[in-house]
C-alpha cells in the first residue's frame, strides 16, 4: 500500500472490508473474532504512516519479557494528537528493554467498581494511563499500588493523594501569551470554548486565557464563553451550534481548549457565512494534523510528541525503582504555531 499522508481507521476498515468498530476493537485488544482478519488489518497499519502501531501489542498476547501497559480509553484515532505519541512511547519503551501492551478500556469498565481484572492478572511492572481523568477511577488504580504515571489528570490535580506522577504539557503559558497578543491589538472581545474541569489541561488553558484578561485589568466575558460541564458533547457540532446561537453577539476571537473542537467551531462559523479570521479569530491547541490542513490553517500549540514520551517513559521507570517517592508532575514545553485564523 503506497504512503498516504493521512490515514485514519476508516481507511484501513475499507482496505480490510470491514467496520470501523472492529478495527477500533482490535486495536483496544477487544476483538474475539477471526484471526485472518486481525492480522490483515495489523498488516494494514504496519504498511501505514503509523507502522509502529503494527507491532503494539494487546492484552491477548502474553510476552515473557518485562511489561509496561498503556491504559487509554476507546479507539486511538491515526489523525488525532495521541496515536503518534503512542508510537514515541513505543520507541522509548522498546529502547529500555520492556514490552510496551495496549489496553483500550471501555467507558464502563472506567464506572465500575473494581479495575478490570485483566489488569490485574498480567501483573505489570508499570502502567502509563493516557488521557484518563476520572478521579473515582484513578483512585481505584492507585490503591493496587501498581507504579503509574498519567499523561493528563483530573483537573483538581493536588486533590488525589497518593504515590504516582503526572506529565503535562504547558498549557497555561502560550494561552497566556495569545490572549494577551489579541488584548494588546485592540481585540477587546474574547471568548473560551471547553469544559474547563474536563481535564487539568484545560482548566490550565483557560486560566492562562484569565490570567491575559486580569493583567490587563478587563473583566471576564462570560457571555462569549462556552464552559459548560462535558456531559453534552463539544465535539457534537449540532449541540455546540446551539450554544453558538444562543451569544446575543459573536466575540472578535475564540480561545478553543483543542484543536478538534476548533475545527467544529470553524466548521460552524463558516457556514454561517462569518469570515475568519477577518470577523472571528480563533486560536486553540495539540496541533493535530488537521490543524494545518483546515481552511485557513488553524493557529495552535504544538508540544514535542518525541520529548513527551521520554518525559513520561523517565518518570515511570523512577517511580518503578522508588515507588515510595513522592508525587512529581513534569511540564513539557509547548510552542506556539501561528496559522491564519488569527490576524
């Protein structure tokens, strides 16, 4: 298969004949179907831009060698921010001797009242947990005192006691400076659209977003921000159009949590026929692949995916030779990619 620039679950389900769905269960170690097709479709990501994905392993295979688990939840998307982490991770952790294993846990495995009892039974030696914030079930993982690090927390981090780490990309500070960029141009009108108690990375967003407005001495804009609690769906265009409509006026820019609710509210706001960046500027952050190809190329935070994954590798081989250190949390910069949604 020749080298695309961009392939996504769906385009590996067309070349196998298959759903999407089973795709996503092969990758989260969920598939009990025909092996014949779980290898076609590993040998369809291993020919993929994303060939380290091929060699990831799931829960249903059993290494003799040392293990460390990747515990995400749901499918990991080939264009979203955290597949080509995965991929550094999967370098680092190969490069230290150990085995990296991915386990896609399910939204009700996270609310039941014990962890998975796979977990449990493969003993790990570590456990990377990605994008998991949900603070009834970390604290269920904490007390099996298995050495863990999160990439991404709950949002009241310093709440959860305990003897695990956290790495964060800097989130707070390039919010900070782009806000105050549009502030100092004259752009008196700005919103934030997320749930800030989504995840501390958001929260950290939009306070870096509030730190811009008090320095400056404006008050906050309530009627131009979108922070409801996520239980709606930001990533559903119909629901954030809702939202969209019911402002008595748009703001002269939005600061977006992420990219993938960006592109919804671009999305949204050209087809209302509102010009961007001319009417509306929009700024948000990860950099996901689509940022740059979306009309016109989105301005967005960037964070080395390479010194991510060492971040997060170094701090759980530490906790696994200490696991009795207290808690750290590491900050991985981030730089700023300007696009042309801003002036």
């Amino acid at each position: 298969m020749a080298e695309k620039e961009k392939v996504t679950l769906q385009d590996i389900a067309n070349m196998a004949g298959i759903s999407r769905n089973t795709v996503s269960k092969i990758l989260n170690g969920h598939y009990t179907g025909s092996q014949q097709i779980k290898d076609r479709v590993m040998e369809l990501l291993q020919e993929s831009n994303y060939k380290g994905l091929g060699r990831l392993m799931t829960m249903e295979e059993k290494p003799e060698m040392k293990t460390i688990l990747l515990l995400s939840p749901g499918g990991l998307d080939p264009n979203g921010f955290f597949l080509p982490l995965v991929n550094e991770i999967q370098k680092n952790v190969e490069s230290r001797g150990y085995v990296l294993m991915f386990y896609g846990i399910l939204s009700e495995e996270v609310e039941r009242p014990e962890i998975p009892q796979v977990i449990l039974d493969r003993k790990m030696d570590g456990i990377v947990c990605m994008e998991i914030f949900q603070r009834p079930f970390i604290e269920k993982l904490l007390k099996y005192g298995i050495p863990v690090v999160f990439l991404e927390f709950f949002y009241d981090m310093w709440a959860v006691p305990g003897k695990y780490d956290v790495v964060l990309m800097n989130s707070e500070y390039p919010v900070y400076v782009l806000t105050g960029k549009l502030l100092d141009q004259g752009y008196q009108k700005i919103g934030f659209i997320g749930d800030i108690t989504h995840c501390r990375g958001f929260y950290e967003r939009y306070q870096g977003y509030c730190r811009a407005l008090r320095d400056r001495k404006v008050p906050e804009m309530p009627q131009y921000c979108i922070n409801y609690e996520d239980s709606w769906g930001y990533g559903t265009e119909g629901e954030l159009r809702k939202r969209l409509k019911a402002m008595q006026e748009l703001p002269d820019a939005f600061i977006v949590a992420n990219d993938f609710i960006a592109i919804n509210v671009m999305s949204i706001l050209q087809e209302w026929g509102i010009r961007i960046p001319q009417e509306v500027q929009v700024i948000s952050f990860d950099n996901i692949p689509e940022a740059a190809s979306t009309r016109p190329p989105l301005t967005t935070v960037n964070v080395d995916k390479e010194a991510l994954s060492k971040n997060i590798i170094n701090c759980l081989l530490q906790r696994m030779a200490h696991p009795k250190r207290p808690r750290s949390v590491i900050y991985t910069d981030s730089e700023i990619i300007y696009g042309q949604t801003t002036r």
